[in-house]
C-alpha cells in the first residue's frame, strides 16, 4: 500500500470503546486504579480495536534492518558486518532479543530493507530498497521515493501480521550507525542541540563520540532538511530501519493494532510516523525509557509515558518485548477478574479520576 493510500484510512482511535474499557476496569472486584498505567493501557488498547473484549494473544516483533553510510566516519565501535551478522543470528535465535522473545511467546520477524548484504536465508523477509543508505555527512541519506517505499513496506507488513491473525506488535531495529541517524532526525524535529540529543550507543570513547557530533552538525548542515517536513527529515539523514519503522508505526493506526514502540530509535520512527499523521499517535504504545539521553525526551514529544524505567539501551526491540507479558498480566486481571457484584463486595467509593 503506497503511503498516501494508507494515509487515507487513519481513523481516530474509538473513545466509545476506552469509555467501556474504563467502565469495566471500575467495576473490578479491586482497589479502583490499583493497576495503574496497566489500566490505561488496557483502555487504549481497546480503543484501538474499537471494542473492549481485548486480547494480546498473538503479538509479533517486526525487526527492521538496514546499514547507514554515515558508519564510514568512524561514529561506531564496529563496522557494518556486524549489522549482516546479527540479522542472520535473528533468524538462529541466538541474539538478545530472540532469547526474550521466544521465553515471552513473541514471534519474530526480521525484516531486510537496507542491508548491505545479500542474504539467502529464507528467515530472513526481503523488503530490501538499496544496500544501505548514503553519508549523510556527504549528501541525502536516500531519495523521497526510497523514504516513502521503506515507509510503505513497514505499512505492508502490519497488513501481512494482521491478516496472519497478529494483535499486537513490538518493534525492533538492527543497523549499525543508528543512533547516529536517530539523533539527527531528532534534533532537527525537536528542534535541539546535536550534543544533548547524542549518546554513546553501542560504546564510544570521548574522541568516537566528538567524531559521531561533528558527523551529525555536518549532516544537518550539508543537508538543511525543513524541520516542518518529517519526511524530508528522513530522507536527508535518516535511515531505512527508520524509514520501515515509521511505515510499522503508521500501519498500526491503518490497521487498528496496537504497535509498541522500543527504545530511542523506536521512538525516532514513531515520532516521525506521528509527524506526518498525528492520528497515528492514537495506536502507539511506550514500553521503556531508553537510557540514551534523547529516550525521556522524545517519548515527551509523543506525549507518552513508559511504564519500564530499566536503564535498557539494547534495541533490537528488547525493551517492547520485556514489557509485553506485563501488558498481558494487566489484560489477564481485565478479562479474569469478578466484579464487585459477582463477588458480593461492596463498591468502592469514587474519590478522584485516575485514567
């Protein structure tokens, strides 16, 4: 589905179906609120659906990944081989991630849309749109065609999930030079200095870390991308595992899923997804705060909170996967739970308005 196509069905998430939600949360034979962004997120979740009968019983991880050119500038402790070798070990199981989800019941689905590889492995989803991205430090990480293809690659796979009988998804990413694009497109959209939205991420010593500053105030310079136009943004010095992830994230809002949204990068593509279509924010769902110094602050611009507060700084969708079986233990209590008169207990007394 090509983005502007998909744009056209973004529909307003049902306020009728988080008022019923909300209703059967208060009736719980429980403390009114005691779960509480448990609750608010079960009610989200059910005004996504548009229906509170909510289940989270078939989630999958979409696991976007791509190479970024920028990695020729020394802005990572490791070079672009390692984004081939941990895309193969997606499918192994042998990475982070895949031990967590297979132990949560999470399937993955790594997804191939900018490697600089060409990978014969049938685990492995080709959506590839060129082999990785050009030095933003140089010129345009990609074209405007190649931004909206990747972004509609991402919306086609939620499709594909959906069809599959997926009701919820997690998001992941796996690209070396990443934190890199993602705090580039951050401090253009947000409008802040390249330093304060710049960490470590994978592990820089103080000279690695001035090279990845002055690699993204070149970019932004070189570049000029419109801070009014998300999609320039990205094309300019983004990437495609961005690009993809904002396709996952606006096609949860096509396709009324509920998308967790993972870490600072995660989080980059969820405010870009958000920043072309703000109704997309209505089907997006914070899961940690990323200990990157850019985490708070770009779930403050998507006006999220996160529920996990766990130092974690992964990717690979890790923070979404450790928090969605405890999204599912707060659903068990909705769907489980009697209510106060099926238990014979008296009400409790409304004092104050907690969702």
């Amino acid at each position: 589905m090509e983005l502007s196509e998909a744009l056209t069905k973004i529909q307003p998430a049902s306020a009728a179906a988080y008022d019923a939600a909300y209703q059967h949360w208060k009736s719980l034979g429980k403390p009114l609120y005691s779960l509480g962004m448990l609750e608010e997120y079960i009610c989200r979740v059910a005004a996504m659906r548009g229906t509170a009968r909510v289940t989270l019983s078939k989630p999958g991880l979409i696991i976007m990944c791509a190479d970024n050119g920028v990695v020729a500038e020394g802005v990572s402790q490791v070079g672009q081989e390692a984004t081939t070798s941990v895309t193969e070990n997606f499918t192994h199981g042998n990475t982070s991630v895949a031990i967590m989800a297979r132990h949560a019941g999470i399937d993955i689905f790594p997804v191939d849309i900018g490697v600089n590889h060409i990978f014969d492995n049938p685990g492995i989803i080709d959506r590839k749109i060129a082999m990785g991205t050009k030095n933003i430090v140089h010129e345009p990480a990609m074209t405007l065609d190649e931004a909206k293809r990747a972004i509609a690659a991402g919306i086609d796979m939620v499709g594909q999930l959906a069809l599959s009988g997926y009701d919820v998804i997690a998001t992941g990413e796996m690209g070396i030079g990443n934190t890199t694009t993602s705090s580039a497109i951050l401090s253009v959209l947000l409008h802040e200095p390249v330093e304060k939205m710049t960490g470590k991420g994978s592990g820089l010593t103080r000279a690695g870390m001035q090279r990845k500053i002055n690699a993204i105030k070149q970019a932004v310079a070189v570049n000029n991308p419109d801070p009014d136009d998300a999609l320039d943004v990205l094309a300019k010095v983004g990437g495609l595992d961005i690009a993809g992830l904002a396709g996952v994230f606006l096609g949860g809002a096509v396709y009324k899923l509920p998308v967790l949204i993972d870490g600072v990068i995660s989080a980059t593509a969820a405010l870009v997804a958000k920043s072309i279509c703000p109704l997309a924010g209505d089907y997006m769902l914070a899961s940690h705060c990323s200990k990157e110094p850019a985490g708070q602050m770009v779930l403050q611009a998507l006006e999220l909170r996160a529920p996990l507060q766990a130092d974690m700084c992964l990717g690979e969708g890790t923070g979404a996967v450790a928090f969605l079986p405890v999204l599912q233990l707060g659903l068990a209590v909705y769907n489980e739970m009697s209510t106060y008169a099926e238990a014979r207990l008296a009400d409790y007394t409304e004092l104050e308005e907690k969702l």
